[in-house]
C-alpha cells in the first residue's frame, strides 16, 4: 500500500454561529451582573409572591380583627400591627428594588458593559477576531435588554396581580394610591422602559468617555435626571379634568393625582386659595365663588403609562442610535 492509498478523513469540528458566539461570550464575560440581576428579580419575586399569599392572609386576619372593614379603611385603621407592617415591607423591598434599576442598569452600562472594555482594550480585541464593531455594540445592546425586559415584566405582572387580588391589604387599607410613584410605574410599563433607557444612555456614557468611573458617575447622573424630569411631567402628558365646588362644599377631596388647586373667583379667574379660608366667610369676603381641582381619575392610568413609555422607548432609540453613529465614525465600520 502506498501513501496515495491512505486517504485521512477529515476531521469533524462544530462551529458555533457567530452570532451565537457573540452572545455567549456577552454572557460569560458579564456572569457576575447577569447573576446579580437574577438574584435581584428572585428577591423581589419572592418578596410580592409571599405578599400575595401568607403576607396577605395573615394582614386582612390582623386588620379585620381590628374592627376594620373594607367599607371603613381610615376610620382609626392607619395604624397596621406586626402582621401589616410585615406585609408592607416585603412590598416596598420589592417596588424599592425595581425604582433601584435604572440607577445600577445604568452605573452597569456605562462602567463595565462599555467603558472598562474600550479602556482595558478589550473592544479593540475583539473586533479584530472576526467581530464587527457594529455586531459588537448590537450584541451589547441586545442581550442585556432581553434579560432586563423579561425580568421587569415579570416583577410588573406580580405586582399587578398583587394589587389587584380581591381583598388586597395593599389597595383596600389605602397604604398606596394607583397613582404613587412606586406603584403607578410597576403596575404598567413604564418600570421596563425604564430599564430599556437606562441601559441605552449608560453604553452611550460609555462610547463617549470610554473610561470605566467617569463614564459610571455620568450615566447615573443622566438616568437620574431623567427619572426626575418624567416624574415631574408626568401629569401633564394627558389632558385632566376638573371638579368645580361651592364654598358650602368645600375644598374638592379627590383620591386621584391632583395637578392643580385653587378657588375660582366671581369672574372665573383662577386664584390662590385664601390664606384665611378657616375663618368664617373669609373665602367670600375675598371674592372667592367655588374651588375647584384638576385631576386624573383612575381612568387615566393606561392613557399616562402610555405616554411616558413611549418618551422612554423614544429616548432609548435616540441614545442608541448615537452610539452606532459614534461607533462608525471612530472605527471607520459600517458593520
């Protein structure tokens, strides 16, 4: 037999996907934030599922042993015992947790996800092992908005089914409004979208100082500004209405979220009230005919969710998309 007889069979090699190799690598180059980010969804999990179950049962026991009723919450009732402060812990840990997000999706974005790669040089390498900038950010982007949008909408529908739930100590002893800030964002989907913007504006923190602290302090400052700017724009994103009345009435008494109040006065023109409202006929001696109050009832809950969500998904878009520009003209890549 000679040498042209032998024939070596070629060996057989499995080649994973670029794409597939891109994310896996995301993974396990990030494993400490993605299994911080599970224990952060498993706490908080935990925290509305016992809320719903024994931390409800044993709340509604105490608070009806206590002579209330869900016809009388607030009548000598806003003092809750053990079981109800226990109850109203595990809930707030669970709202505190997820209000905590946009702050450390952000800090994480902008210090590891892509300052300390394009300091380290870390990016660089990779781009030169048949990874394209382009592919590279997509990859960043991606993966990590995946997990957080899964996980927050997760805690969303618990929180929701909590809140809803017949008999629920958390709506029915009126510790909080559909309209307080924790509880109108998990209830809907302003919590992911918040998620979603602040991990865009911390990689594009982070493409523009390319250093792990500064681009970290930056991104938190920016998500926070944010965050305050949304909270306090919130009540005019939707067109309110308005109670009107009299001075026999009474200042309106609205649990909903009040934009604006005041007193009318014989002409219609809005004014202040009265600084001396308490004294009898005070409020007509200045002139003053009816009160009146804008507001956004319950009603209102989706039409606002809406509309900060999409200023969020429109910030998140915006603050990508410059970070793909800024990508392309500092490498020269397309794709």
């Amino acid at each position: 037999m000679t040498a042209l007889d032998t024939v070596t069979a070629p060996a057989v090699t499995r080649h994973t996907s670029p794409s597939r190799g891109l994310v896996l690598a995301v993974l396990r180059l990030h494993r400490t934030a993605l299994l911080f980010w599970l224990g952060l969804v498993v706490v908080a999990a935990g925290a509305l599922l016992w809320a719903m179950g024994p931390g409800a049962d044993a709340a509604w026991a105490e608070y009806t042993d206590m002579g209330c009723d869900q016809a009388a919450p607030n009548l000598g009732c806003d003092s809750p015992g053990p079981a109800n402060s226990r109850y109203q812990t595990a809930v707030a840990v669970a709202i505190g947790l997820v209000r905590l997000l946009p702050l450390l999706t952000g800090a994480w974005a902008g210090g590891a996800l892509i300052g300390r790669e394009l300091e380290n040089g870390t990016a660089q390498l990779a781009w030169t092992q048949s990874v394209s900038p382009a592919r590279w950010l997509a990859a960043k982007l991606a993966v990590p908005a995946l997990l957080l949008v899964t996980g927050t909408l997760t805690l969303t529908l618990l929180h929701r089914m909590l809140w809803s739930a017949d008999h629920a100590p958390i709506s029915v002893m009126g510790w909080r409004g559909w309209h307080d800030a924790g509880t109108f964002e998990l209830n809907g989907t302003i919590a992911a979208a918040e998620a979603l913007a602040a991990l865009a504006l911390g990689v594009l923190a982070g493409m523009l100082l390319r250093r792990t602290l500064p681009a970290l302090g930056v991104a938190v400052l920016t998500v926070m500004s944010l965050v305050y700017v949304l909270d306090a724009l919130r009540p005019y994103l939707w067109p309110v209405k308005t109670v009107v009345t009299s001075l026999d009435d009474g200042t309106p008494g609205i649990d909903s979220m009040i934009v604006e109040t005041g007193a009318l006065s014989a002409a219609g023109a809005r004014v202040p009230i009265p600084s001396c409202s308490g004294e009898p006929g005070c409020d007509a001696r200045k002139g003053i005919t009816h009160y009146y109050a804008d507001y956004h009832p319950a009603s209102h809950f989706w039409p606002l969710q809406l509309m900060e969500t999409g200023l969020l998904i429109a910030v998140a878009a915006l603050a990508a998309a410059t970070a793909f520009v800024l990508l392309r003209r500092r490498t020269g890549a397309a794709e």
